[in-house]
C-alpha cells in the first residue's frame, strides 16, 4: 500500500509540474505572439509614379535610407508609370473618391496640391511635424508657402527640379563648330546650320500627353517674362493676347525642326535621340540628367546644358512632394516615412540619383554632380516662376484643359484658335 501511496504521488507530482511546464510555455508562446503582433503588417504604402531610370534609383536609395531605421516597417512601393504622373493622378483620384487612399502619395507642390487635395478636404495637416522635426527654417519660405493653406502646410517635399532646361549633344555641337542658343534667334540659326547637314535640330517626344506643354511653357515665360508670366494666373494678362500668340508661333516654328515621329515617342525616347547621336537639342526639365547618369552618361563630356532659350536668370520650378491623406490605413507609419523624406540624410540620399536638387536648404552635402552643384548655386540667384505641365502654376481642371489645347495646337497649328481656348479654359478654372 505504501508502494502503491508512494506511486500515486510521485505521478501527482509529475502531472502538477507537467502542467506547469506548459503553462510556462504557453505564456511565453503567447507573449511571443503579442510581440510579433506588434510588427507584423506594420507597413507604408507609398505611392507614386517614379518607376524608371533616375526616378526609381532615387526612390529605391530613400526606402533603402528609411529601411535601415525602420527595419519594422515594410514599404509597399505603389508605382504607377507615366511621366509627369499622367496615369498615376488618374489611379489617385479614382482611390481617393472611393475612399481607399494611399498612405503617402506624391503630389507636386502649389496648385496641384492645394487646389485639388486640400481644398477639397482630403488632406492632413503636417505642421506639427514640422514643429516637431524642427524643419520651419529648413526650406525656403517660397517652397514653404507653396504647400501651405490657411496657415497650414500640408506635404514634404524631397526635392527642387529645373523645368527649363536645354540639353545638347557635345559631340554634334563641336563637330560643328555651334554655340549654344541663348534667344529664340540663336535657337533658330543653330538648328538651320543643323538641318543642312542632315541632323534632326530637336529631339521631341509628345506621347504621354504632357511634354508639349512643357515645352511650350518655357517659351511661354521667355516671351512674356516671368512677370508677365505671373499674371496669367491673376487674370491680368490674357491667353489670348498678342504676346501669347506671339509665344504659340514661336513654339511651332520650334516643332518644325522636331523628329517627325514624336508623336511615338516620350520624353525619355527624345532624350536617347540625343543620346544616340540622331538630334542635337531636346529641352526638359533636369530629371532628364537623372537618366543620362543612369545610362552612364557625363555631363560637358557626353552632353551639356543651358537654360531653354530666352529663359537666362529663370528658374522654372517643379517641386515633388509626399503628403499625407484623410483616411489612410498605416498614417503612423507615414509620419515616420515623412519624416526620412525631410531629413537632410533621406534629401541627399534621393536627390543625387534622382538628378533633383534638395528641397532642404541644409542639405546637399552627398555625392552631387556638377551639374546639380550648378543647379543649387542658380536656385539662389534667379528668378523663380512656377510650371504650368507639373501643377505648380494652376489648377488641375486648367492644367487638363490646356494639356488638350496643346496638343491639338501641336498637330492643327492654329494660333489664333489655341489662344481662344486657352482664355476660356482660364476663365474656366483660374477664377
């Protein structure tokens, strides 16, 4: 019996520690799984339209910058290609009005921000995060201004491109012994010299929509002046003046030197015309030198630059932007992507691939080319005016309309029609 007694408890004992052995075991299994809760699905969803040559190796460098200090958080790049973003508005404004917006999306700052997001409510405000990150004397005030309404700033932007830029083939140019076009005049006289040897003058690729207005906004600032200019936006100079449709001749005579194929061609496919040696001049905004340099290109070796004619002393500027939505699903974690995106570390790691300068006045300290080095130095000293094509200038509705204008103008060459229609899309919009 005492045998049996003695049995008895030592299975007691050992069922007792069992239980306690896996109580043990579950609590740690159960703590383990509270932490990984912790993490797991922590993500940003990023969106953009960012997807090819400089633009992607820029924006892979900055989600590589955030991922060493946010090793919790996954990035979900949400791409959508097209240059300028003509697509990825398109995707935007269907996810925004269904309700399902992403976490961050890039926006271009002035009116397309604020005209299309913040005023119609959708957007979040971000200055306390400029409190906070101690980035109120960190841009320029005219930048700051830019993605502010109603004494709130509402985006964070990454970088400072030059719109107006001319690009040429160093190769073409000292062959023949050319200048670089400083005027409309200088422009004309070298592509004549150009096209009596047999080389397309000017690389031009009109397929996505938007780079005919591009182009023509810097001739439309180099005929008015950046005064001028302004006033378009305030009604007091009109698109069907004389001046503008002195600018419209001028940009058609400039497309009669073009490639004839560009309506088949992007931006990028007029770039490689220069690149291959078949046209001599393109002009784009200074993302162009994030793809020459992501094809190994050097500048003033293999091309050079200058601003677009009769744009000497303006800088037109297009400035891209993060900004963070009403009703987004991870906004905590985009706080925290904002707040790379604004460092001085997260600005020199995008920007030198990007082929932008930094929107940061502290910054530009990385592995910047001499071109952009050149770009920081004229953003300080020239006049600064804002692009129709990427949304600074004016409203979405007048920046579709005039998209449409444009381009009809480029195939039809009516001036006199164009003008009118660009009057009544600004009397439409601009109010």
């Amino acid at each position: 019996m005492r045998m049996k007694k003695s049995v008895f408890m030592l299975i007691t004992l050992m069922l007792v520690l069992s239980s306690l052995l896996i109580g043990c075991a579950d609590s740690e299994t159960t703590s383990k799984d509270k932490e990984d809760k912790k993490t797991d699905g922590k993500k940003v969803e990023l969106f953009s339209w960012w997807t090819r040559g400089g633009e992607a190796d820029g924006l892979n460098a900055i989600i590589d910058s955030f991922a060493k200090s946010h090793k919790d958080i996954e990035v979900v790049n949400a791409t959508v290609a097209g240059g300028a973003g003509s697509n990825a508005k398109a995707v935007l404004a269907t996810r925004m009005q269904g309700g399902d917006p992403p976490d961050l999306f890039q926006v271009h700052a002035g009116a397309e921000l604020n005209g299309s997001w913040v005023e119609s409510g959708k957007m979040e405000p971000l200055t306390d995060l400029y409190e906070e990150e101690g980035w109120m004397d960190k841009f320029p005030e005219s930048l700051i201004s830019m993605i502010s309404s109603d004494g709130e700033i509402y985006s964070v932007p990454v970088n400072i491109h030059r719109g107006n830029e001319l690009w040429y083939n160093k190769k073409l140019f000292d062959e023949n012994g050319l200048e670089v076009p400083k005027t409309f005049d200088d422009f004309f006289k070298v592509a004549d010299a150009l096209k009596k040897k047999g080389i397309t003058p000017f690389g031009f690729g009109s397929k996505e929509g938007w780079e005919s207005l591009h182009v023509f906004e810097t001739v439309l600032v180099g005929t008015l002046g950046v005064d001028n200019y302004n006033k378009l936006w305030t009604g007091e100079q009109k698109f069907d003046s004389p001046e503008v449709k002195d600018a419209l001749k001028t940009f058609l005579k400039m497309l009669s030197y073009a490639n004839e194929d560009h309506p088949a061609r992007s931006w990028q496919d007029a770039a490689t015309l220069i690149q291959e040696d078949k046209a001599a001049m393109t002009i784009m905004g200074d993302w162009l030198q994030g793809y020459y340099t992501s094809v190994g290109m050097e500048a003033n070796k293999d091309y050079g630059y200058a601003p677009s004619p009769n744009n000497g002393n303006i800088f037109m500027v297009v400035s891209d932007t993060f900004a963070l939505p009403k009703g987004a699903k991870n906004s905590d974690a985009a706080r925290e992507f904002l707040k790379v995106l604004g460092s001085v570390e997260g600005q020199d790691a995008f920007n030198p691939k990007k082929g932008s300068i930094p929107a940061r006045i502290d910054a530009g300290k990385g592995d910047y080319s001499e071109y952009l080095k050149d770009q920081m130095e004229e953003f300080k000293t020239n006049e600064l005016t804002a692009s129709i094509a990427h949304g600074s200038a004016a409203k979405e509705g007048f920046v579709t309309e005039a998209n449409k204008i444009v381009n009809t103008f480029v195939a039809q060459k009516d001036v006199d029609d164009a003008a009118k229609k660009l009057q009544e899309a600004a009397d439409n919009n601009l109010k």
